[in-house]
C-alpha cells in the first residue's frame, strides 16, 4: 500500500497540521474506528479537552495495535467538539500524535457527546 499525498495548488494551504487530500493506493485493508472518547481502562474521564484528546488518541493507538496497524497508517480522522474555544487545545495534541504526513481532518462543534462529561469524540480511518 502506498500513500499519497497531493496538495491541491486551487486550495489555500490547510488551517492546521493535516492534508487536504490522502490517496491510498493498493489498499487491501480499510480500518474504521468508532469515535474514542477521552475515557481511560478504569473509566475516569480527564477534566480537560487536552487530557481526553491524549486519551482518546491513546485509544486510537490501542486500537490500531490490536489489528496490526500504526498510525502512521491513519488516513482520515473526524473530530467532534463540544466547544469552539476546545480547538487549540485538541489541535496541540493532535499535531503531536500525527503522523507524517498527516492524515485527512474534519473538526465540528456539536452541542453534546454521549455523556456531559466527554468534549470531545475522535473517530478515524486506517488503510493497509
């Protein structure tokens, strides 16, 4: 599997560490992960964005592990926030687990998540 990552010259440069477009090339393998909440094994939850997006991306990994994937193999994710003003500190931490290059990133604000407790839900795709 190879994995391209052409940057459109007609687009503006992307609002943060991600790409505008990821192309999988003889992909045998689609991973989808549900969303990962910033919940840990023993089911306590961090009281900042900053500590759920590490655990939700700890989460991630743990995943991409049990199928034999890396995340350098993460082709999309989707975010889901709680509040706008979440944003920097979710970008910090993704920007750190990102792979390079990066993978395809969609942000959204919602109103809620599964419990008032969660502000944000990371989702993602992996090719192999």
């Amino acid at each position: 599997m190879k994995l391209r990552h052409p940057s459109p010259a007609a687009l503006r440069a992307p609002f943060g560490r991600y790409a505008h477009v990821v192309e999988v090339q003889g992909a045998s393998r689609l991973l989808f992960l549900s969303g990962q909440l910033g919940i840990r094994p023993d089911g306590s939850i961090p009281d900042d964005v900053a500590g759920q997006a590490a655990q939700a991306f700890a989460n991630i990994d743990a995943c991409l592990e049990a199928a034999g994937v890396t995340r350098a193999q993460v082709v999309r994710l989707n975010v889901f926030l709680t509040e706008a003003d979440y944003r920097q500190d979710y970008m910090v931490v993704r920007d750190a687990w990102a792979p390079d290059p990066p993978p395809a990133s969609t942000l959204v604000v919602v109103k809620a998540l599964a419990l008032p407790a969660f502000k944000v839900e990371i989702e993602a795709v992996a090719a192999a």
